[in-house]
C-alpha cells in the first residue's frame, strides 16, 4: 500500500514538472546566437557588391573571354565555350549569384527607407538595375517584379517580359538620380565604390542609364533614342555623368582583406591555363598599346596569340598567356569606367542622337582607357590607322572603330563585350572552322536546369513567350 | 493530434492485447496435462503424521531408517502440493533423502550441511535473481531478489547453479558454509541471453519482439584496427559501414537497415554506458571542404567513437530498427548501438591483465599502372625537360602519353641540381615510384587493467597507451585513455556505480583527403612514370628554404615531402564520458534510478601551410577550439511483479532532460607575413574569425509495460513524449512536443506447443514503432542574418528560408522474426524481416534561386526501408579438444523514395566538378547515381563519331550505389590449447565512380590505356550513317588520349564507374594459450599469443584501391558528411598484420 502511495505522489510531482519546465527557455535557446534578426543598410552593402564583382570577375574569365575571343581554353573535349560549345551547366552561377545579391540590396533599400537615408535607397535602386540589367541581358526573360519573395513564401515567381524588365530599370533609375540631387554622403566603409560619395553614385547611375538606353536602343517600344537625347542635349545638369577616369565605377581590390582578389587565391596553373587568342593579342600589337604589357605574357620574345576556334585535332602550339599579376590587379574590379561612357556617347553621336562630335567622345575615350591603366599614351596613337576617327566613315566603319576600343576597355567587365556584340556584331571576331552551334554566337544563356523543376509552371510560360530554351534563342533587343 | 493519437494507439493496444488473450487460451487448452495429483496436508505438520497420512489416504507404502527423527515439525507452503514438492520439502528441512521407487517410498538419514549466500552475474556484478539450486538433479532452491540463496545439502555433494544465459557453476560443499559467493558467467551462445536494451534495461533475449544483435569485447580486439568500429564488419547482419578512408583516425559512419533521411543522417545512436555521444564528444570534428579541388582539403580528425578504448568494451548490443531503439526517442529512429564497458569482477585480491598488442599495415591494392610509356602530351615523339638541343620542353604536364621506353636517353631532370640535366641520361621507368613514397604503418596498443571487488564494491581501472604512425611519412597519432569503474552497494536497498573515461588522442600531422593540392593522392595519380620519388626529396629549391618548393614538373600538383613535412594537421583531442547512477529498491520490486550522463570533447586543432603550396601562395595558419558537450540527466522508475503463477508484468517509468552545447572558434590567417613561421600574430592580412554556438535542449518523458505469460508470451508496449527545443522559435513552442509508441511481442513456440525433437528452440516475434524526431538542427525555425567573417560589422541574408512551423519526422517501422535452434543449440537460424517510412522529414528544399534564395527548410518526403537479415550459426564438431563453429550473416535492403516535395527529384550528393549526382527520385533508391554517359544506340552499342565514343548531353541513370545484399561468413575451431579463426564477408550489386581511375587513365597512366598507342584504335560500337541507321565503327581514332579520355575520363560518368562488389578475407586469427597446468606452475591466470590478420585478401573488379570507400566531403545539402557514390582520391587500401599477447596475473 505504502508502495502505491509513493508511486501516486511520484508521478503527481512528474506530470506537475512536466507542465511547468518541458518548454522552459524554449524560446529564448531558439535565438540564434551566430546571427542577427535585423540588419543596417551599412553592414548589408560592401559585401554585396564586393560578392557581384567577384562573380562577374569569375564569368568574366570563363564565359566572355572565350566567346570573345580574349582567351581560348585549348582542348578537344566537350563543353568548350570557345567553340560556342556552351553546356546547361554553365547556367547556374551567374543566375543564382546575382539572384542571392538582390536579396541583399533590396534589405538596403529597405534599410535606406527605415533609416531616412535617400542615398542607400538610391545606391540600391542603381546596384538592383545594374545587376537585373545583367540577368536580363544574360537570360531575356526572368523574374523581375515577383523575384525575391522567397522569406514572404513566394517561392514560384512568374517570369517577367524583357521589355517590362527595362521599363522597370528605367523608371527605378530616375528614382535614384531624383533620390541624390539632396542624398548626403554615407559611411565609406559601407561603399568600397565611391567611399559613400553620393554625387559620384549620381554621376554612376545615369552612365548606367546610358548603357542600358543604348542597348535597348534599336527597339521602338521604349523609344530610348529620345531619352538619350534629353538627357546628353536637352537638361545634362540634371543628368550629371561621369566626367573622368576617377568618377569610373571600379571596385579597386586593394589585396587587403576583404578586399582581396578573387582571382588571388587560384593556383597560378588554372590563370594561364587559358591561352591568349591572336584577335585579343593583335589589335593590340598593331596599336603598339602599351596596356598589353599589363596583361600578356611575352612567349619567345613576343606578344602572340592563337587563333580561336581551330579544328579539333589541330591545336596550334600555345603562345602568350594572360599575366599571373592580373589575378590582385585592382583594375580588373571593374563594374562601368569612364571611357565606356564615352563609347556610349561616341556611338549615340554617329547614330545623331546628339548634336555634339563624335569624334571628342571617341578619342577621350580611347586615351582614358589607357590613362586609366597609369600607362601613357602612345605618340600619335590616335593618327594609327587602325586607330585614327575619321568624320566620313560609314555608321558600321565607325561602329567598328568605337566598338573595337570599347572591348579592351570592357576587359574583364561581366559579360558586357558579349552583350555589346551580340547587339551590334562588332568587333568583328574572326570565325574559325572549329566552331560548334554552326559557327554561331549564343544569344543567349539557357535558363538553369533546377528552375524547370522547381518553378515550373512560371518556366513554362516563359518559354512559350520567348521562345524554346537553348542558347540561340534571341531576346527581345536582339530581335 | 496527440490526444488524436494517443487514442488510436489505445486502440491498437487493446487489439493486440485481445489478440494475445486468444492465442494463450488456444494454447493453453492445447497443452499436455502431467500427473498433478494434489495432496492435502496441514501446514505444520510432523514427520510421523505425514508418513501416517501417506500411507492410509494416498495408499504410498513408506519405509524409513529406525534413528530417523519422526517428531520433527514440517513447515509446509501450502496445504495442497504434489509428492515431489512434499519430498523436496522433507528433505530440506529433516536433512533426509526420500527415494521414490514407483509408489515405494524410502526415507533415509543423511549428513547435511547447510550453505546459504548471493549468486552474482559475472558481467555487471550484481544480485542475480532465479538461479536455480540444485543438486543430484533435484532442484532445492531459487534464489530471490536479492540473489540470496540457502539450501542444505548432504556433505560433500556437488550443488549446481543454472540460470539460462549463464554456464553452469557447480561447486561442492563439505561443511556448513555462510555467505558463499557464486559468480555466474554469461554464456555467448546460451538459448536465451541476457541482452541490454534501451534506456539500458537488462531483459532476457526470449522476451524480445525485435532482432537484437551482441557482439562481445573480445570480438572487437581479436584483428584490431585503427578505428575498432570496423571489427562490427561482418559480424551484425544489416550493419553498413561508410568508412572516410581519411586516414589513420578516419571515421566511420555507423548504418543500420538502410538510409532512411535524405538529409544524409542517418547515423546510429551511439551510447556507451548510458551517455549518447552521437552529438556530443561523437560529432565528427572535420575541417575542410569539399573533396574535389575546394579551396581547402577535407582533414579527419575522427570522434569520440573512434578514441573510446576497445579494451575496455564489454560487450555490444546492436538495436536495429526503430522498434528496438523506440524508447531512445527521437535519436534512437536509425537503430542504435550500446556499448558496456568492462565493470570489475568479485574475486580475491586484485586481478592485473596486460595486453600488448603490434599491428603492421601494409598497402595491399594498387592501380595498374603501366610502365611502357613515359611523360608528354599526345603525339610527343621525343621528351626535353626545358627547351634543349632536342626540341621544346615537354616537361610541364603530368600525362604519361610521352615516347616508350625503349633504351634511348633524353636530356632529364637532375635532381642535384633542381633543374635540366646537361647530358642526355637514359630513358626510363620507375615502376616503384609512386609506392615507394609509402611506408609501413605501426601500431602499438599497450595496456594494464587492474580489477576487483567484494559483494559490496567492485572496481576496475584501465590504462591504454596508442602509437601510430601511418602509411604516409609524418603521420599518426597517440592516444592514451585512463578508465575507471566503480560500483558500491551502500546498502541492501541502495546502490551507487560511476564510469568515467578520460582520453587524450593527439596527432603532430594527420593527412587531408580528397583529390587537392593538399592531399598526397593527387599527387600520387599526377607522378609521372618516368620520375623517381627520391628526386622529391629536397623539397625546397636550394637556398630558397621555406619560400620555393621544388618540383621538378607541372605545377598543378605540390611536392609530397613538402606536403607530409611541411603542411600539417595537428589535433589535441580531450574527451571525458562518463555517467553516475544510483539505484534504490523501496521493495522487492519497487526501485528507482536516477543518472547524470556527461559526455565532452575538447578539440585544439590547427593547420599549417608553407609558403609557395599551390592553393596558398604566401602560407596560410589556421586554429580550432571546439568544445562540444552533452549533459544527460534521467531517471527510471521501476515496477516488477510475478501476478501470479504464469503472469508477470512490469512498469517503469522516466524522464529525461539533455543539454547540448557546441562552441567553436576558428581563427585563419589566409597569408603570412615572415615564411615559415605558423602563429597568428605571423598573419599578412586580417585575422578572420569563423565563430559559431549552439545550444539546444530536448526533455522527455517515457515509459514501458511488460507482461509475460508462463515465460513463452511476451508483450512490450512503450510510450515517449519528446518536447525538442530545436522545433521552438522566438514566439512559439507549439511544435515542439511530440509522443510515439512502441508494440512487441514474443512467443516461445517450442514452450508452447511440443515440436519434433531436433528442433531445440524456437520463437516468434512481431513489433511495431512510431519514433518522431525534430532533428538535431538547431535555428531553422527564424530567419537570421548571417554575420560576415570578413567584412567587419558586415552582415547577408541567409541563402535558407527559415520555417517558424517546423514539425517532427516520424518513421514508422513494422517488424517480423523468427528465431530457431535445432539438434540441441549446435545450429541456430535468425530471420528477421521488416519495413520502414520516415514520412514528413525535415529537407532544405532547393528554390529557384529567383526567389532570393537557395533553398527553403520543409517538411516533405518519405523514403520506404524493406529488407531481410539472417544469421545463423552452428556447431559441426564439438568435442572435448576439437571444436569447430561457423557464423553466417546475411543481408539485403531494398530502399525506395515514396514521395518528395512536389515529387521533383533532389540531389544528395554531387560528383567531382559537378559530374554525376546521387539523386533521390520517387519510385528510386536513394543511392540512384545519375551521370552522362555513352550515347547508345537502339540495340544498346556505343555510338562512335570520327572515331570517338559520344557521349550524351543530358544525365542518365547509370546505377545505384547502394549495395544490394551483404554476406559473410566466420569459422573458429578451438583445438586443444590453439585457437584459430576466420571472416570473410562480401557485397553485392552497387556502382561507385572513381576518380582515381578516371585521372590515371585520362593522364595514360594505366594500361587500360595502352592499346592503340600511335597506331590508331577502332574502339567497339556502331557509327551512325546518313540516313540515321547504324553500321559497325570503321574510323581509326588518331588521337589516343581524347579517345581514351571520352571513356574512361571524368566527364563520363557512365564510363568511371565501376562495380564495387567484393569478397574480402576480412579477419583471421591464430592463438595460444598456456594451459592450466603450465600456467599454475608460473603463477599466473592467463596467458594467450596471438598473431592476426585484417583486409588480408580482397576480390574485386574496383580499379583503384578499395571498393570499400566512403569520400569526407559536403553533400548537396551543405552538410560535410560521409558520402558515399563518389570515390575523390582515396589513399590506398591497407593489410594489417599483428601480434597480440595478453597476460593475466
């Protein structure tokens, strides 16, 4: 009896327990002590963009330095991109990067609001039409007004049209330019751009703005000419660009943690693994440009390339490579320079979108190229014959003469060269007999294998707009 | 939901009870009525009246000695028994023998001694209960709860002590003797072990409705390893290993019946005495990334499981499914392995064992590499190590697609000088390169074990000395663990033991893994046919020390000495485990025991790299503190009762609280500013900080009923509430607590019903589980910003959405078995089917990445478990020099994805470089691997274009990595003083790629891929023509090394892969021992020599080292893990040979 007694009392005093403490702490244990529930647009910015740059730098090397004939990553094997031999594979690293960073720059914008800091928000505005305008010009139709709603359970969003795409870019653009007529200045250490300056993110917004104008510029729809016009000719005050080499959006790796190359850390083998391609070597020799001794190795006594593009089987024996000293330079961090925008502007000044001669925008910006690398420009550069403007050439004469110096200076910047040739078929690369997708250049990159499956119907519909899933599909400002 | 289930678990409850009622009452009726003729006598009652009584109701004729005292008083138990229990009882009590000659009845006076005292069982030292007494082949007594016994005896007879499970001990007593102590030993093999359950019950194996599995110490010790959990190879049928093959203290992970969680755990629950240690001291404590030229290679530092001391281990109980393991909660749903340590034993004075052992490893396996052929590139005709008279350098690639040997000299590298050589030197091979780098491993395992006891404490302490030094030069490790065990009877109703292990395991180097630049195996397929490993030697270039290695060839691959030398890993490892549990009995069959469990690990570890090593130009330092923890804090009560005659039922109940901590700080400094110097403060840059904590929390409650009936039906039913912190967030615990069931039943058919006589034994047994888990994940319930480790005060999103209503798993598992043994035990057979879902798991689900992130937490999936065990063993020859005894295992699981989110297939584990994935796919195993392979054609030939094998552009599936069934077989034959014995298991029906391979043979290495050479090869398939139909290939492929990189290189997934059947001659062992006679005259207890044998043999097809391999790496899901599917550079496969002497004093 005495036994079933203390057995009652027991478990009485179990279940009371029980009750009580089976969930104490519970919910204070379930804080994450390695994390914070709640960010600044500061701690959020640096990384960001530090994290695009290196993805770009990273595609740069093994996408657009193959298609475009910069380096030629020799071998007979399949998935050789220099012979537009571009696998499903290749799709996944920039559409996730560039994705996962948008994350990040929207909680600046966000940040930008909560901390009444118009210069946050509009720094976020430019980074998110920057980074979109590169998901689009890679993919052509992607998620765009649904895209990163992923913390709210928005895990299927809908795919959005190109020409939308860059409305949206154009419309959040102007915001930004109206946000920093009054933006003060932020933390330097939040911007490893422009040290928190906000004139020249202005200054960067709206050189992006022409960019991306210009791209689009063939399509109607958008009637972009017109808005190039506005704002070279009509109201330039009110679009303040970038007005030299030091307003250029570069992120200058400075090989100080965090601020270090990603390139740094590759073993020297897998940097010169790839070959120089005699296109990218050439021109430059021809123009007796001195930024090749900043990016070539000499091989027997002389900068050589190799023709891209020859006959599996018949590899030509490997010449210059590019220099192990590239992998810290600080210039490869390059997002938008000044001499690009001067390309742009040369371009629009041939094509009459503005009264002013091309010729000015064209010469700054092939010496500003130079300049830039801390090299002098050659005597007489801009007389060389390959080199030298001339007021009476045709529009296609002159857009090979702007677009042959606009590849050096998009060395190593995302995939603009790409974009830039998939738009106007220059420079003209020379072809050779061992191309694969019939001597073709991609349009395109096709969509990651992972979205069909996990965002299926919203894949769906987008290719049946755009048209089937492969890498010759054009987007919509190819057409 | 609880309440929804708790009801429907009553409801299945009284099913099964009514189910049982009725066989008992069919088997009852059914069963033999003996002569129970009941005699009716008073309680106390003369000799004389009983005689009297005897004689004229029940008609016995009685004769007796004339001396004999007839006025004595019989205390009678009750007024009815039977003629046997009424001579028992005389016979006891008058200290006479009653013979019973068919109705006659003869009483006659002996001279009696009366003995009384505690039988203990021989492996934990306590009380046993239910020994029965006997002597002369009658039974005299039981002994109680106590294990007190009191009996009399005629003087001199010899008094037996038989419990099942236990040898018999017979002891003959000449006087009356007090407080005699009885040790029983447990018997291996007996009909009905003693076997130690969940929560640590001790239950009889009889009354079991599951397949347990007990591999004893001595198993574990016989062929010793580096890592002793590989001594369970073979010998547990439905046990899996997957070994990291990551050096002399690589880890294995443990599997029972299949991998059921696609997030890869699927360990089993370790528990040694008592304590988890899976997540606390266990957690492996790796470093690294991925396996496949990652910025760091993956470095195994192994866990508490490898550095507890398998001398110390007593025995083991494998707990296979979720039913044997239901009342571990949530941890205990992948089955669950029990570890006793060694306790000390009741004897006189002190017991002293030393055992020496010496164990030699040898590499066993190599590739076959071919030697005809030196370095270059396709098509070099000649080779000049830099630019020479004889053309341009081909010195700077790794491919052995260069000239033959064939007698001419070249202008070569010369080591003394570290460049080209000036004169032409002879062209040719050295075969023993690559092997000769290696070295014979050593391992010496010294200890001392001190033992003894009293009734009242018993102790035993240990001491283990480990020294190792690996295949490869510079590697090893020490470990040293002091083990103490104590058990005190404070009083007759209390009880207090304590265990603690403390181990010290450190290592100056041990060896990263995988296929990098840190990793010796990537060197080792890149060394050229044509290089001597002695021109390594000098690892830095002259007067360049500690800033330019020497490496004479392509620079993809570092120096192997600067490697072993100079990169090192070193680990300082401190574990403590340990428990103290205290027991007290209210009454009889009333107690409770209450416990704290401590298991902790303390891990110092750093790497460091020189300058000038290919992934760290400027040299790198880096350092770990790791403090993991576990507190366990339970208590069991218990209820036992024998209701009456044929029933008897017990009840316990407990609870639990655990705390996990886990903190670990990693320093780096990615460059150094002075070369060759490895502190901190030596950093280039930023010293980068990688902190991270955890700490969760899981209570628990639970309970178990038992009913037996006539000891041949049983039936468990437990029950278990977890409330598991992990499942809380900031604002809610209302997922956190979840309950489970647990049925079994047994039926010992051969009690119940009579069965032909060779069958000695036999027994049914059925169980059914529900285990919940809410993993061990903590923070995927809120969504957090991750703190930068770079950027100071910087922060980002986290690539993983939260889920603030995360849920338990559950698995549920059906099993049946069967357990026969005929021709008196000499063979015995186990079967065991069963069946598993583990529904609702806990899975980062892979998002499109335009949502912002990469992949979101959920509750989805269920992967099915279906599989067949058998074990068997027999006795051929057994005699009194001779004996011989076989072991046979069997298994096969069969395991299926029943369903996943939106059913889309999602990748476990990817291959190098993204080639290949292990896909789990509904309707498909979830070892499925998935990879390009060769483009067929309709009749299934290799199409072939220009002469080169095609392959395809999407993946297909190219087989499944798990294996299909695993046998093995053991033999051991005692003769006389000499002990011998063998293992050999084998494995059937998987697929694994080798990177090895494909890299040997896409550099020419191997002399798959000499035929051809120069020639031209017309490989074996069909060519497509124009009009789509498909003659046989015609076209001589040119190009032999593009020909054999399509097959057999990394890119074809289909054609790197490779069957890993084996056989393997896993064990064997020859012994010694002095006999009796020889050791009485030395004075000393015993002494056994023995030399032995592991992986001395093995079969199989696999082209690199070791069919056997798991790959130290992260899985799809971020994780690092175990994997399995992908062999990434494994070190070669080892033979071990040893000498082991034991002394007992």
């Amino acid at each position: 009896m005495r036994t079933k007694i203390r057995i009652i009392y027991l478990v009485t005093l179990i279940l009371a327990l029980c009750t009580t403490s089976c969930t104490k702490d519970f919910k204070e244990l379930s804080v994450n002590p390695n994390a914070v529930d709640h960010p600044l647009p500061q701690a959020l910015l640096a990384q960001a963009i530090a994290d695009i740059v290196g993805t770009n730098m990273n595609r740069s090397q093994r996408l657009q330095n193959e298609l475009m004939q910069v380096t030629v990553n020799m071998g007979d094997g399949d998935g050789k991109i220099f012979r537009y031999d571009v696998r499903k594979a290749e799709s996944d690293y920039l559409y996730r990067n560039w994705y996962l960073e948008l994350t990040n720059l929207n909680d600046v914008y966000k940040g930008g609001i909560e901390t009444a800091s118009p210069t946050y928000q509009a720094i976020a505005l430019i980074c998110r039409s920057w980074v979109f305008s590169l998901l689009t010009d890679t993919y052509g139709d992607v998620p765009f007004t649904k895209a990163n709603q992923g913390k709210d359970g928005l895990f299927t969003p809908k795919f959005d049209k190109q020409q939308d795409i860059y409305a949206g870019i154009f419309a959040q653009l102007e915001e930004a330019n109206t946000l920093l007529k009054t933006g003060a200045n932020v933390a330097s250490s939040s911007d490893p751009v422009f040290a928190g300056n906000a004139a020249k993110w202005r200054k960067f917004g709206n050189s992006l703005y022409l960019r991306l104008l210009l791209r689009v510029s063939a399509k109607t729809e958008l009637n972009t000419p017109a808005k190039i016009t506005e704002m070279i000719d009509t109201s330039p005050s009110n679009y303040p660009v970038m007005a030299s080499n030091d307003d250029s959006a570069i992120l200058r790796w400075t090989g100080v943690s965090p601020y270090v190359s990603p390139f740094a850390t590759w073993r020297p083998a897998d940097w010169y693994t790839p070959k120089l391609a005699s296109f990218f070597v050439d021109n430059l020799n021809e123009w007796s440009d001195p930024r090749i001794g900043r990016w070539a190795t000499l091989s027997e006594g002389e900068y050589a390339g190799i023709p891209s593009g020859y006959q599996p089987g018949q590899a030509p024996p490997s010449k210059s490579t590019l220099l192990t000293s590239l992998q810290t330079e600080a210039l490869l961090g390059n997002i938008m320079n000044y001499s690009e925008l001067q390309f742009i502007l040369a371009e629009a000044a041939a094509k009459g979108w503005t009264t002013k001669p091309g010729k000015t925008y064209y010469e700054a910006g092939a010496t500003n190229a130079i300049t830039l690398w801390n090299l002098t420009v050659p005597a007489g550069y801009l007389g060389f014959q390959q080199v030298k403007w001339d007021d009476t050439y045709t529009l296609d004469q002159k857009m090979e003469l702007i677009h042959k110096q606009k590849y050096y200076a998009l060395f190593f910047t995302d995939l603009e060269q790409w974009f830039e040739y998939r738009r106007t078929g220059h420079p003209v690369l020379p072809t050779g007999p061992g191309f694969f997708n019939g001597g073709k250049m991609p349009a395109r990159l096709s969509y990651p294998t992972y979205v069909q499956t996990s965002n299926t119907a919203s894949y769906n519909a987008a290719v049946a707009a755009q048209g089937a899933d492969d890498i010759n599909t054009k987007v919509w400002w190819q057409k | 939901m609880i309440k929804h289930m708790y009801h429907k678990f009553l409801l299945h409850l009284s099913k099964l009870c009514l189910c049982l009622l009725a066989a008992m009452f069919v088997l009852t009726a059914n069963a033999q009525v003996r002569d129970n003729d009941q005699l009716t006598f008073n309680n106390n009652v003369t000799i004389a009246s009983i005689i009297d009584r005897l004689q004229s109701v029940y008609k016995y004729k009685v004769s007796y000695d004339a001396d004999l005292n007839t006025t004595k008083v019989i205390h009678l138990p009750s007024t009815r028994l039977r003629l046997d229990e009424l001579i028992r009882q005389i016979e006891q009590q008058a200290a006479v023998n009653v013979k019973n000659m068919g109705g006659n009845l003869i009483i006659k006076q002996l001279d009696m001694v009366s003995v009384n005292g505690i039988v203990y069982s021989g492996d934990d030292n306590l009380p046993l209960m239910g020994v029965t007494i006997s002597s002369n082949k009658k039974v005299l007594g039981v002994s109680n709860m106590g294990g007190k016994f009191s009996v009399r005896i005629s003087s001199g007879a010899n008094v037996s002590f038989s419990m099942i499970g236990f040898e018999l001990q017979t002891t003959a007593f000449a006087k009356n003797t007090k407080d005699a102590k009885i040790v029983m030993n447990v018997v291996s093999n007996a009909l009905n072990e003693v076997v130690v359950t969940a929560l640590g019950i001790k239950r009889e194996e009889k009354a079991l409705g599951y397949a347990v599995t007990k591999v004893k110490g001595e198993q574990l010790t016989d062929a010793l390893s580096n890592n002793w959990t590989d001594a369970l190879s073979g010998k547990v049928a439905g046990l899996n290993l997957i070994r990291s093959n990551g050096g002399p203290s690589g880890s294995n992970k443990i599997i029972l019946r299949g991998e059921s969680n696609l997030t890869g755990e699927n360990d089993a629950l370790i528990v040694v005495d008592g304590v988890v240690i899976n997540h606390g001291s266990g957690r492996r404590t790796d470093t690294g990334n991925g396996a496949y030229l990652d910025s760091e290679s993956p470095v195994d530092f192994g866990s508490g499981l490898n550095d507890i001391n398998p001398e110390d281990i007593q025995d083991i109980t494998v707990l296979k499914g979720p039913s044997a393991a239901a009342l571990y909660g949530q941890r205990g749903a992948n089955g669950a392995v029990i570890i006793t340590t060694k306790s000390g034993r009741i004897k006189k004075g002190i017991g002293v064992t030393v055992n020496s052992n010496t164990a030699f490893e040898q590499i066993s396996r190599w590739p076959d590499y071919q030697n005809e052929y030196g370095q270059g590139v396709d098509g070099d005709n000649y080779y000049s190590f830099g630019a020479t008279a004889d053309g341009a350098s081909t010195r700077s690639t790794s491919s052995a697609w260069g000239p033959k040997f064939d007698g001419q000299s070249y202008f070569q590298y010369d080591p003394v000088t570290h460049t080209g050589g000036t004169t032409r030197t002879p062209w040719v091979a050295y075969p023993n390169a690559r092997k000769d780098f290696f070295e014979t491993g050593k391992t010496y395992t010294n200890s001392v074990t001190l033992d003894g006891g009293t009734d009242k404490t018993s102790v035993r302490f240990s001491a283990t000395n480990v020294k190792n030094t690996w295949i490869l030069p510079n590697t090893g490790y020490g470990r040293n663990t002091v083990a103490l065990s104590a058990n005190q009877k404070v009083t007759d109703k209390l009880q207090i033991n304590a265990k603690v292990s403390y181990t010290n395991k450190a290592s100056d180097n041990l060896p990263s893994t995988g296929y990098n630049n840190q990793s010796l195996m990537y060197w080792n397929m890149f060394w050229v046919p044509n290089g001597d490993v002695n021109w390594l030697k000098d690892y830095w270039l002259p007067g360049k020390e500690n800033i330019n290695q020497s490496y004479p060839f392509s620079s993809f691959p570092d120096n192997p000495y600067l490697i072993s030398y100079e990169m090192l890993n070193k680990s300082t490892r401190n574990d403590v485990l340990g428990n103290i549990q205290a027991t007290y009995n209210f009454t009889k069959e009333f107690s409770i025991m209450v416990r704290t469990a401590l298991t902790s690990s303390y891990d110092q570890r750093s790497q460091q790299r020189p300058y000038d090593t290919e992934k760290f130009r400027k040299g790198m330092f880096r350092t770990q503190s790791i403090n993991t923890q576990e507190i366990n804090n339970d208590f069991l009560l218990r209820y036992a009762k024998q209701v009456s005659k044929d029933w008897s039922a017990s009840v316990s109940a407990g609870g639990s609280m655990l705390v996990n901590t886990y903190n670990r700080a990693d320093l780096r400094a990615d460059s150094l500013l002075y070369p060759g110097v490895y502190t901190l403060a030596n950093k280039a840059g930023v010293l980068v900080a990688y902190p991270y904590q955890s700490k969760y929390k899981i209570n628990s409650f639970y309970g178990i009923a038992t009913v037996g009936y006539k000891d041949y039906l049983f039936m468990d039913v437990t029950g278990r509430n977890d409330w598991n912190g992990v499942l809380a967030s900031a604002t809610s615990t209302s997922n956190v607590s979840f309950f489970y069931p647990s049925v079994n039943l047994s039926a010992i058919i051969s009690e119940i019903v009579k069965l032909p006589s060779f069958i000695s034994y036999a027994k049914l047994r059925g169980s059914y589980a529900s285990v919940g888990s809410g993993g061990q994940d903590p923070y995927l319930t809120s969504y957090n910003y991750v703190a930068s480790a770079t950027f100071p005060g910087g922060l980002y999103n986290p690539t993983l959405v939260a889920n603030p209503d995360l849920r338990s798993l559950r698995t549920t598992s059906a099993e049946i078995g069967a357990d026969v043994r005929f021709f008196g035990s000499r063979l015995g057979l186990d079967v065991a089917l069963y069946k598993s879902n583990t529904k609702s798991q806990i899975l980062r689900n892979a998002l499109d990445p335009a949502t912002g992130y990469n992949e979101a937490v959920i509750n989805a999936g269920d992967v099915q478990n279906r599989g067949i065990e058998i074990t068997a063993n027999g006795t051929p020859i057994k005699g009194k020099s001779f004996n011989w005894s076989i072991n046979y295992t069997f298994s096969a699981n069969s395991n299926k994805v029943i369903s996943l989110t939106n059913d889309l297939p999602l990748t476990l584990q990817s291959g190098p470089g993204g080639r290949g994935q292990v896909v789990a796919q509904v309707g498909n195993s979830m070892g499925a691997l998935f990879g390009r392979g060769y483009e067929r054609a309709p009749d299934g030939q290799i199409v072939y274009e220009n002469g080169y094998p095609q392959l395809t552009d999407s993946v297909k599936y190219i087989g499944n990595t798990i294996p299909l069934w695993k046998m093995s077989m053991g033999h051991q034959f005692r003769y006389k003083q000499f002990s011998m014995s063998f293992l050999v298991d084998a494995q059937y029906g998987a697929v694994g790629y080798s990177l090895t391979a494909a890299v040997l043979a896409e550099q020419g290495k191997t002399t798959n891929t000499l035929p051809g050479r120069y020639n031209g090869i017309i490989g074996n398939g069909v060519i497509m023509n124009t009009d789509g139909t498909y003659r046989p290939n015609d076209v001589v492929a040119q190009d032999i090394s593009t020909y054999y990189n399509a097959h057999y290189g990394r890119d074809n997934v289909e054609g790197a892969t490779y069957s890993t059947d084996f056989i393997k001659l896993r064990e064997a062992r020859l012994d010694y021992s002095l006999s009796p006679k020889m050791l009485s005259k030395l004075g000393l207890q015993r002494v056994t020599l023995g030399i032995y044998g592991r992986d001395l043999l093995t079969v199989t097809k696999w082209p690199g080292f070791d069919p056997e391999f798991g790959t130290l790496t992260t899985n799809a899901q971020g994780t690092p893990t175990i994997a399995r599917g992908f062999e990434l550079g494994q070190f070669p496969s080892t033979r071990t040979f040893g000498v082991n002497l034991t002394v007992g004093f």
